[in-house]
C-alpha cells in the first residue's frame, strides 16, 4: 500500500471532522491524529497529502470533507465603525474581531480567523474579501460603516458562493424581529397594523426595518428619523438606501410622528426619546432603545409615564437584552452544516421564528443560573431568550439547515435530522454521547423514581423533562404548595401533582405503614417508636427509601443536600445490601476532552480489601458495558507491576488475581501507575504482554481517599463533567448524588436509576 493510499484511508476515517460536529466519539472539535511519529508525519504532509490534494482538484466539493473550511468562518471588518468606538481603524478593532471568534466558538463550535483589513474603499476591499474564498466556509463581515457597507455586501454576495453575512446589520434585525413578534403577540396586536417609528437610519435600523417588512409590517406604517430629522419624500442629501423608507409629510422631527406609534425601534443615541413622546404612544406599546451604552430612553423613565409598556435594551443589566449573539453563532452553524451557498431572508425568518418561539419554553437551568435568578416566565420581562440559553443551538441551526435547504441554496442537505439534532445535543450536553444507550433503554420501559429532594429546583427540572422524554414517572417528595410555587418562579410548566405523583411528608394516607416499616428495619438499633414517626414525617431520604422498599417506587435518587455518608447510612438501613456485598461502592464517570473515564470507589469504602476490590471492579464493567462501551480496567497503586511491596500494591495485585480468576476475558491488568494505565507505550516499557490494550476507561483506587482527590482534582484541571455517583451493591436500585450536582446531572441519573430498576425486575422474583 502507498503512503498516498494509507493517507486516503485515514482521511476518509476522518473526513467528517471538519465539516459537521462532533462526530461519534467526538466530544469536542480536537485534532484527531497524534502526528508522533515519521508515518504520521507523512500523512499529514508530504507525501500523503497528494491523496486529499487531488480529490478536491476533481471535486472542490471534498473540500468540506478534508480540510476545516466547512467549519471556519472569517470575521472581517475595516474598523470604520467599531461598536461605541466609531472609525478607529482595523487595527485598533482587532480586539473586537477577536472577541467575536471566541463566541463563534463557545457557542457554535464555529472556528475564526478575524481578518483586519486597512481599506475604506469599496471595490478594494471587496476584492480582498473575495479573494479568500478558498479559505472559509463564510464570511462575516463586521462593524464597516454605513452606506458602505450596503454595497460591499451586496458585492460580496453576487461574487462569492458561500455565505455573506453583515451581522451588525441582519444579526441585529434578527434578534429584534423576534422581539417584535412576541411584543406583539404580549400586547394581542397584529404586525401588520402596528405603527412603527424608528430613531436612526444606519446600517442596523434600516436592516431591521427591511425584515419588519418582510415579515408583515407595512411600510406606510413606518416613520424614520435620523440626526436630521424625519426621513420624508423630497428630503435632500438622502441616500438610495433610506429613501426606501421615505414618507410623503410635513411631519419633520420625532415629536411630531410618535403619536400613536405601537412600537419605537431606536438605534440611534442616548436620550432622544422623551418622556413626552412616551406618554403620546399607542397602548401597551413596545419600546426598543438600543442605543449603547446609553438608551433613547432609560426603562425607569419609560415605566414612570407609561407602566404598560414593553421595554428591550441593548443593556445586560435589564430584562429583554437585545444581543446579536442569540443568533449569529447558530445561524452560520445551519449555514456551514448543510454547506449553504448564502444567508437568504427565508433563513433569517426561520432564526426569528425558532428565538421567539424558544422564549415561550421553559427556562433552562443554565440560563437562570447565569442570570442569577433574575428571568421570568415568557411576558413583558422575557421577550426574547438569553444569550446563555443551551437551547439556541437546538433550535435555530436547523431551523436555518431546513430553511436553506428548502429554498435551494444547501450543497450538502442533511438527509437524517434527528441524527443531526443529536450532534447538536452533544455539543450542548457533553454526556450526551456516553448516556446515549442508557437513555434508549431507559425510554423502552420507564420506572417509578422517587426523588427525596422534591423541592430543588434541579429535581423539579429533571422531573419535568423525564416526563417530556419518557425516562421515568417521577415521584416527588415535598410539600405540593411550595414545588407548584417554585416550578411556576422558575418558569416550568410542569405542574407537580398533577403530572406526577407527590409524596407529601406532612400528609400522607400512607404515613401509619411508613413508620411501621420504619420501625421494623430500625427499632433494635436504638431507635424509638415515637421518634420514628418523627423521622417519618421530617426525613424525605427516609420515606423515598421506604417507598423503594415497600415496592412504591422502583428506584431512588436523593443526596442534593446534606452530607452523603448520612444519606448512605439511611439508604443502607432501609434497602439493604445485595447478597454477597458487605458495603456497597461508588462509580464515578468523569467526561473530559480525552472521553470517558471511570473511577472507583470514588465515595464510600476508605480501604477496602482486596476481594472488595475486585468484587467492585468486577460489577463496575458490568456498569461500563451498558453505556455501550469495553471496559478497559486499570489497578492502580504507587507501584509499576512489582516495582514496590506496600501494603496496598499487594491488595491490587491480589485483587487482579482474583478478578483474572473470575472473569478471564476482561481486559484489565495492574497494578500499576496512573499514567501507564492510560497510555500504551508507557506501559509497554514495563509490561509490553500486558491483557489491557489502549487506554484504561475504568480506573480501580487502592483506596477511596485516593479514588475521591483523582476525582475532584480531574474534574477541575480538565473541566470535566461528572455522571454520578453510581451506586454499586444495593439491594434495590437507589442512588445518592452530591450538592454539586446540575439538573442535568440529575436528568442523567435518572436514566441510570430507571435502568437499573429495568434490570432489578428482571432479574428478580418481583
């Protein structure tokens, strides 16, 4: 085989890479080859790059598949009119280019070069734009001066066969188009009757007085004006560009055309909308005032005169903040996905339409969070998502794929969108991928899962989409009036009681048998009739591990507050241990850039022994394989295979042993160091016939001070995130989280908990 024929194969393993991701097995967007040595050297350059070179010769098409133009996007911009800095030039705007890479990025997954470009005249420049079209999959066009920047895109776009977008212009139009029509649809007005008048006719306003149209409104509903007044028929010193927007009046300052007005969009200066002009306007009107820093009109003022109005800002210290990265990072990710030769006005609508509606759904954990509480449900205060909300990917990338293709500009159609929304998933929620198997499974069969935390907002999230994606049929433990209190503070719909069944500890027909039970399992241990009913009514770990064992519920998930050797000693109490276990474990799951890993036992034994060792280790590839995934298992100790006799490297080397003894076919070995069980050639050096081949994804600690340090010091040098506890060894299926714990972290529990119950019931009498 020629090495341009090995390149040829190991490109088309990899061709996907660059244009769509992440791909199976890809958390993120990484380098995917180690370039270690002089044959990886040869693929990635000469001569094995011949393969790739001439395929695209033949087909430019194979572009998107071997190189990262499918998935790079350059920000370019000639600094004439950098955002609240004016004309400072390319170089000065680089900082701001720059900033805009890293959103493409943290949002999208979209990779930039921000490109500077010292030109201010119009075919000049375009021609150098032009000229980098072997190079990006779009371009970006950013903070160029009006009226310029009208012609150098339209130039750009009839010269160039990948998308063209001027984001200060349509991202802008975007975001308010979707304001509007929720505006709008708040106040039970029709878009095509509202009077709109607008302060500033500069690039963004006039984009978002063009799509307005577009989308309904009418231009004889339109007033303009700018810093010299009214825009009127006749007008002179007028461009082309505003006179589309031109009425016939004798109306000529911004006083005189608010009367009435169902919506004001400024994007102009601070301060040009007066009190006085306020009071003038239609009921319950909306205000834009994006000038920024400084508003048209500061929102306090506004509500002083006219309570009923609707107010968006450029600002992200008040509600409904009018912000161009609600839309640009997943309108070129649609763009880039199905390889889209432009961003049409079909796109666009499909973003506007996929924000507004977003806003109407329930807010996500991540976007309250960041906004530290301050969001409401979808009214007067929450027109438009925030800029943190996960869920903008999900729902404007495909929306612009589907839009592109359906109006004839996609090369590349996505033939499988469920498939594509589940790449999409994945760069959201980094579990998605490795819980993938768990979830289908939990969604063939769901189960009863009690949660003792019933009034966390976590849980009452999680409970809400286990319901929306068929995991489970939670079982809520609290007091009803405080969950329905606190999932409407939180802008769920979810209606606890009525969705799902609650648990009330302070009334319940059911209490008498809890603490009868209750009593059985604890009354020898020094625990008194009375009390019992006390710790009934006032411990939900209790009563959720009651209803597990009662057979009320079919798994447990508690932990999220308190301490979890408390919460382990009551679980352990009421459900018990498997046969054959002495103490249960715990499996940790850390995903990180490098993939998947698992650690045990990671919260429970401090020393084990070392049948507990490998009884764990053992039980944990059990757990490993339902993920879909080999387990690979690595002792681990101070000690490189026989390099020390402490204590502890003898009890991993008895352990393998015995775990050799009962599972011969399992890929394990040990014991030995960290680094060996992660890396091949290091443990070649050492044990070159060694059963564990590639690196180790279950990680086996001599005791669970160590296990618990690895985990916490993983997690926070390589931001990774954590799937567990997993319990090992309990009698019924139960597991006890930690307060760190997201709702997400929960919602993934709880597959793993309906998962287990699936398991338990088929394997028992029950």
């Amino acid at each position: 085989m020629t090495e341009e024929t090995k390149a040829r194969s190991e490109l088309d393993e990899a061709a996907c890479f660059y244009h769509s991701y992440p791909q199976p097995g890809k958390l993120e967007i990484a380098a995917t080859k180690p370039l270690g040595n002089q044959r990886d050297l040869a693929l990635a350059y000469s001569p094995g790059v011949a393969a790739p070179c001439n395929d695209i010769a033949e087909d430019p098409g194979k572009a998107f598949d071997y190189t990262a133009r499918g998935n790079l996007v350059a920000v370019v911009s000639n600094g004439t009119a950098v955002l609240g800095l004016g004309p400072i030039g390319p170089l000065a705007s680089k900082p701001v280019m720059e900033g805009k890479a890293v959103l493409f990025k943290k949002f999208a997954g979209v990779d930039v070069f921000d490109i500077e470009v010292d030109e201010t005249e119009i075919d000049p420049f375009v021609n150098v734009v032009a000229a980098l079209e072997p190079t990006f999959g779009g371009i970006n066009l950013e903070d160029i001066k009006a009226p310029e920047c009208f012609e150098i895109e339209r130039k750009l776009r009839e010269r160039m066969d990948i998308p063209v977008f001027h984001d200060d212009q349509h991202g802008t139009a975007i975001i308010v188009g979707a304001a509007v029509l929720n505006g709008l649809s708040h106040a039970n007005k029709d878009i095509a009757d509202a009077k709109i008048v607008a302060s500033g006719a500069g690039a963004a306003a006039l984009a978002c007085l063009h799509l307005l149209v577009s989308l309904g409104a009418r231009k004889e509903n339109i007033w303009v004006s700018d810093i010299d007044g009214v825009v009127y028929q006749g007008r002179e010193e007028m461009d082309e560009w505003k006179a589309v927007f031109a009425q016939k009046t004798d109306l000529r300052d911004l006083d005189e055309v608010i009367d009435g007005a169902d919506i004001f969009l400024g994007l102009s200066a601070g301060g040009v909308l007066k009190a006085e002009m306020v009071k003038k306007m239609a009921a319950n009107p909306l205000i834009m005032a994006l000038a920024n820093p400084s508003p048209e009109i500061m929102p306090e003022e506004a509500k002083a005169v006219r309570p009923d109005a609707v107010l968006c800002t450029g600002r992200s210290d008040y509600p409904n903040q009018v912000n161009n990265v609600l839309c640009f990072p997943y309108i070129f990710r649609g763009a880039l996905d199905v390889e889209a030769t432009a961003i049409n006005e079909e796109m666009k609508h499909a973003a506007v339409r996929a924000i507004a509606e977003l806003a109407k759904e329930e807010i996500s954990e991540v976007a309250a969070r960041a906004a530290e509480g301050q969001l409401h449900p979808f009214g007067p205060n929450y027109l438009i998502p925030t800029p943190f909300d996960p869920r903008l990917i999900l729902r404007i990338a495909p929306a612009v794929a589907k839009a592109a293709m359906e109006t004839g500009v996609a090369k590349r159609p996505i033939g499988d969108f469920d498939a594509y929304n589940e790449r999409l998933g994945r760069f959201v929620f980094r579990s998605g991928l490795i819980m993938k198997n768990m979830i289908a499974q939990a969604k063939s069969d769901p189960k009863r899962v009690i949660y003792s935390d019933g009034e966390d907002e976590r849980v009452l999230r999680a409970a809400a989409i286990a319901i929306e994606d068929g995991l489970a049929q939670p079982i809520l433990i609290g007091r009803p009036d405080v969950m329905q209190k606190r999932a409407e503070r939180f802008g769920l719909r979810f209606k606890p009681g009525e969705d799902c069944e609650i648990i009330n500890p302070l009334d319940d027909p059911r209490y008498r048998d809890y603490v009868n039970e209750y009593f059985a399992c604890v009354g020898r241990k020094g625990v008194h009739p009375q009390a019992a009913g006390t710790i009934v009514r006032s411990n939900t770990t209790i009563i959720g591990s009651l209803a597990v064992a009662r057979g009320d519920a079919d798994a447990l998930i508690c932990g999220l507050d308190g301490r979890f050797r408390k919460h382990l000693l009551e679980v352990q109490s009421i459900i018990g241990l498997q046969e054959g276990f002495k103490e249960c474990s715990a499996l940790s799951l850390l995903i990180n850039r490098r993939g998947a890993y698992f650690l045990t036992d990671t919260y429970v034994n401090n020393y084990p022994s070392a049948s507990e060792i490998a009884q764990t280790a053992l039980r944990a590839s059990e757990h490993i394989r339902r993920f879909g995934l080999t387990p690979k298992v690595a002792l681990l100790s101070s000690s490189n295979f026989g390099t020390r006799d402490f204590d502890t490297s003898l009890k991993m080397r008895e352990a393998l042993d015995t775990i050799w003894q009962a599972a011969p076919d399992l890929e394990v070995d040990g014991e030995m160091h960290g680094d060996a069980a992660l890396s091949q050639v290091l443990r070649d050096r050492v044990m070159p016939n060694s059963k564990l081949k590639g690196s180790a994804n279950l990680l086996v600690f001599p005791s669970m001070d160590s296990a618990n340090i690895a985990l916490n010091l993983i997690k926070e040098m390589t931001e990774a995130l954590h799937v567990g506890p997993i319990m090992i060894g309990m009698a019924k299926p139960a597991h006890i989280l930690t307060p760190s714990v997201t709702s997400r972290g929960v919602v993934n529990m709880t597959a793993l908990a309906t998962v287990d119950a699936q398991n338990y019931f088929a394997n028992s009498d029950v």
